[in-house]
C-alpha cells in the first residue's frame, strides 16, 4: 500500500474508535441512569467518557489535517515547474515535424494532386501561419504538462490549493485538460508535413534506381514507426511527470508517492511499447527494440525502483527521434537537390 493508502487507512480507523467510544459512552451512561445509580458516580463516569471522547476527537482531527487545503499542493508551483519545460524543439528548422509526418498522406487528397512548384508554393503561403500554429501549440502543451501534474496528485488523493489556501476547481480543471487534448489546433500543422510528405514522395519518384533504394528504406522507416509515435509520446509526458513529481524542490512525500504510482504504470506500458517496437525492424536488421535497449544500459525488464528505471528509460525518447530525423534529413537532401534540377531547368 502507499503512504498516502496508509495516511488513508490510519484516518477512517481513528475516526472509526471516536465514534465507537461515543456509542460505549453514551450505552454505558443509559445503563448506570436506568440502574439508579449514584449521581456522584454518573458524574465521574461521564468525566472519564468525556476526557476519552476529546482524545479521540483529537486523534481524528490530527489523521485528517494532512488532507487540509492548507498543507495541500500550491497550484502556482505546478505552473512554474511546467513553464518553458518544453524543450524538444525540432533539431532542424527545414525538416517537418517528425512527430506529425505520416508518409500516407503523401497519397491522400488534395496532397497527392499536387506537382512540386505547387507543393513549393503552398509550403511558401503556410509560412507564417504555420509558425504562429506552432507558437500557439508550444503554449498548449505547457499548459497540459501542468494540468497533467494537477490531477496526477489529485487521482491520487493529494488536495491542491490555489493562492491563499482555496480550492481550485478541480471540475473545470479537468474539463480544460479535456479541451485541450480533443483541440487538434489549426489545420496548417497537419498541412504543412503532409506538404512536405508529397515533396519527399515525388522526391523518391525522380530519383535514380541506386537512390532510390535508399530513399525507399528511409521512406519505409517513417512509415513503420508512424503507429508507434503516440504511445512514444504518451511515455515521454508521463516520464517528464514523474520527474517533475519526484525531483523537483518543493516535492515533498505526497508528490514523490504519487511519482512512484505512476511510475510504476510507466514500466507496464514501456514494456508493451517496447513488444510493438519489436516488430519493426532497422536497415541493419536490427529490431527497434534492440536497437532501444543497447541505449539504456540501466533499464531493467523487472525489479529495481520503478523511478530510477523511469530516468534509465529516458534516452529512448531521443534515439527514436533521433531515426526519424536522420530518415527525414536524407529525404529532405533529396527533395532539394530534385527541386534545384527542375528550376534549373525552368530557368534554362
């Protein structure tokens, strides 16, 4: 059981003995009144009774006064672990979100109606739009890490306040996360790799029969690892949770217990993503999932405290980015030099 399953259980129990020496004291002071007895001795019984009742009384409220608002989790010191936490910015400004690219929708409508120049120009037009999309999204998630953190500690039974000792409301709070994960934000985010995905495709199309072989293995990578990215990036935010949870300044017995439940449903899910990684296999025949484990030296498949185990699982979120932007840089060299070709021969 955790310690705050402990603190639970230790509060209804002296709670439950208050309210069992009320009911003795008030049948045994009927008893002594219906018996005629002495009223001296009424009156030291119910001292005695009396004296007990306040102990327990005092016993119940002390189990219960950890749950108080008041020593609960400041709000504001969530917001200030989730601001500017988003770190994983694109490695390449050039290259298209490799987290949003799926290779399909270089065959889907309207993309795959489109030539290069128009592919080109439509990428020209989204520019600004789309680098407002990303501004807007990048303060979203922020705003989802925090909330995440929120009601994490919440769900497990850790009272939040908000500012000076009040309750949030927990209701709206939940209902914003939930807004926030339905919001798929404005359609230039998806347009723009799926733009970029129709370049890489015509790419692949123009290129020679020795390069293409190699744009296609490139090709096949992204499109293996596309049904793999959302549990990845469920991992990795839960992953930042539990570190956040478990490491930061202010984190007090609460907040590390809650680290430690999460964490520990972070070791079953990592090992199903990693039985999906398994399936896919590398240029060098090498599955994902090896390929995975040879970095994370430290990550063990059982035993071992599930928190520390969370920190040896944490290069894997940076190697597998790590393929999708060596697979997308290639394709992108490709593309440039297809389209250089063809405005040279536009100019000429």
């Amino acid at each position: 059981m955790t310690a705050i399953g402990q603190r639970r259980r230790r509060e209804h129990r002296r709670a439950r003995a208050f309210w069992v020496l009320l009911a003795l004291a008030l049948a045994g002071l009927g008893t002594m009144i219906a018996s005629g007895q002495p009223t001296d001795r009424l009156l030291m019984v119910a001292g005695v009774a009396a004296v007990l009742l306040l102990l327990a009384a005092w016993r119940a409220q002390w189990a219960r006064m950890h749950f108080s608002p008041v020593f609960g989790v400041d709000m504001m010191s969530l917001v200030a672990l989730g601001a500017g936490a988003m770190d994983e910015a694109g490695p390449d400004e050039r290259l298209p979100d490799p987290l949003r690219l799926d290779p399909d929708d270089a065959e889907r409508r309207p993309w795959r109606d489109l030539d290069a120049a128009q592919v080109l120009r439509r990428l020209e037009q989204q520019r600004e739009a789309w680098r407002q999309a990303e501004q807007r999204h990048l303060q979203q998630q922020q705003r989802q890490r925090v909330l995440g953190l929120a009601l994490a500690l919440v769900d497990h039974g850790v009272p939040l306040r908000d500012g000076s000792d009040a309750l949030p409301d927990i209701a709206a709070l939940r209902a914003e996360a939930l807004l926030l994960q339905a919001d798929p934000g404005p359609l230039v985010l998806d347009e723009v790799p799926a733009l970029h995905a129709r370049r890489y495709a015509l790419a692949i199309a123009g290129s020679s029969a020795g390069e293409r072989e190699v744009l296609l293995s490139h090709w096949q990578l992204l499109r293996a690892l596309r049904p793999l990215v959302p549990g990845m990036v469920h991992l990795r935010e839960r992953g930042w949770r539990i570190a956040r949870l478990a490491w930061n300044p202010q984190a007090d017995l609460d907040q590390i217990d809650v680290a430690y439940a999460l964490a520990a449903d972070y070791r079953q899910l990592l090992r199903d993503w990693l039985v999906r990684a398994g399936t896919v296999r590398l240029e060098d025949g090498m599955t994902l999932e090896a390929f995975l484990l040879a970095r994370c030296p430290n990550l063990r498949r059982d035993g071992g405290d599930d928190i520390l185990q969370v920190e040896a699982a944490q290069p894997l979120w940076p190697a597998v980015v790590q393929l999708l932007v060596t697979a997308l840089r290639a394709l992108e060299t490709a593309a440039v030099e297809r389209e250089a070709v063809g405005a040279n021969a536009a100019g000429s």
